[in-house]
C-alpha cells in the first residue's frame, strides 16, 4: 500500500470515529465497506482518464 492509499483509509476511519462520538445520529455499521473501498478507489484512479 502506497502513501495516498493509507491516507484515503485514514480519512474514512476518520470519519468513522466521528460518528462514534454520538454527535448526530449516524449508522457507522454502513460506514465499514468504506475502510476496504477508499484505497481501491485510489488505486484505481490512474486507470481514469481526465
């Protein structure tokens, strides 16, 4: 895993964390598929042309 793939995974756990926090009403359960899908969303960006 590349730097920009553990980033992307970071920033999802992040988001997660908040939502444990109990600040508004959040299904975090649905939020885990997003720790797996974040970096292959990155990896799969060069792939894109823009």
């Amino acid at each position: 895993m590349d730097e920009p793939m553990i980033l992307a995974m970071t920033s999802a756990g992040g988001v997660l964390l908040l939502g444990l926090l109990d600040l508004k009403e959040m299904r975090v359960a649905n939020m885990l598929p997003a720790l797996a899908f974040a970096p292959m969303l990155v990896a799969a960006g060069p792939l894109w042309p823009l």
